[in-house]
C-alpha cells in the first residue's frame, strides 16, 4: 500500500509539473539567439534601433492551456537576451494575471472591482529582474502584459527605448 500511494503521489506531482509553463525561464538572459533558434525554429526580426525580435505562440514553448493564445517574445540587444514580454489580448479572463501572482507574489486589487474590469499594474524588484504586470485597455478589449527585463541588460534597454520615443516623437511631429 505504501509503495502504491508514493507511486501516485510521484505521477500527480510529475503531471502537475508537466502542464505549468515556466515560459520566463526557458531561457537565460544573456542567452544569444542562435541558442533559443536551435529549440524554437522561428524568425528572428531585426528592428531600426539595434533589437532583434523572436516573436511566438506560447504553445510552441508549453502547453498551459490557461495561457493558449498569448504570444512570447523575446528581445536580444547587443547580441543578448535582455527582455522576455508576453501579451494576452481580448480574452475574457485573468489567467496572465494569475500566472503572474503565482510565479512573482500576490497583490491585490480593490475588492469592490471585478478582476476582468479593472486597469492598473504591479511592479516586483527580483534579484535579476525587473517584472511588471500590465492590465489595460486596447481596442475593443483589454490586454494582460507581463515583462521581464534584465537588471544587467538594463542601461541597453534604457538606450533601446530612448531611441524607439525619439522616433515617435519626431513621428509626431
């Protein structure tokens, strides 16, 4: 009997650990894209301001269905993995959300206010990392973002975004 319940035990834990997505720790900051390349064979987009770009469907790196129809995307600069974003858009849920309190610490939101109606984000200080949650408004929906940006990576990401507002700002004009 003994043997029998930790064998059951064992299967629920492994099942259990098989369906979560660890989507930010695939891969490592500092990674290089032919690394990621070589696990997930998609293209690589440069951009006018020195990223590139891997953008994918979360099922190609788990299969959490809470999470089905988000998209990953990670962002090298300077050769290296410096921000890991992922965007769920017009769902009629929270599961991003979720994710997020589950893998980074739980907040709160008013408690008069439905979680699928409410605007706003959180910020955790990691020990490598920078994360924020975003729930916003967007055409004819909402949309849950999650970014993870390196600490090392940092004053290049700051760089990368000073250079992507210049040019709106000169767009704008």
């Amino acid at each position: 009997m003994k043997i029998f319940l930790s064998f059951l035990i064992l299967l629920i834990s492994l099942s259990t650990s098989a369906g979560a997505c660890n989507v930010f720790t695939k891969f490592n900051f500092g990674d290089v894209p032919k690394q990621i390349n070589k696990e997930i064979p998609f293209s690589i987009f440069k951009d006018n301001f020195g990223g590139e770009k891997l953008v994918i469907p979360i099922e190609e790196i788990c299969n959490n269905s809470e999470l089905q129809g988000s998209f990953v995307s990670y962002l090298f600069l300077e050769g290296k993995l410096s921000q890991i974003f992922i965007e769920r858009a017009n769902f009629n849920d929270v599961n991003l959300m979720e994710y997020a309190k589950k893998k980074y610490g739980s907040f709160s939101i008013p408690s008069q206010v439905d979680p699928l109606n409410w605007r706003g984000g959180h910020f955790w200080d990691q020990t490598n990392a920078r994360v924020q949650y975003l729930q916003i408004n967007i055409h004819e929906g909402k949309s849950e973002i999650l970014e993870i940006n390196s600490k090392k990576y940092e004053a290049n990401l700051t760089n990368y975004s000073k250079q992507i507002g210049a040019w709106l700002d000169q767009s704008n004009k």
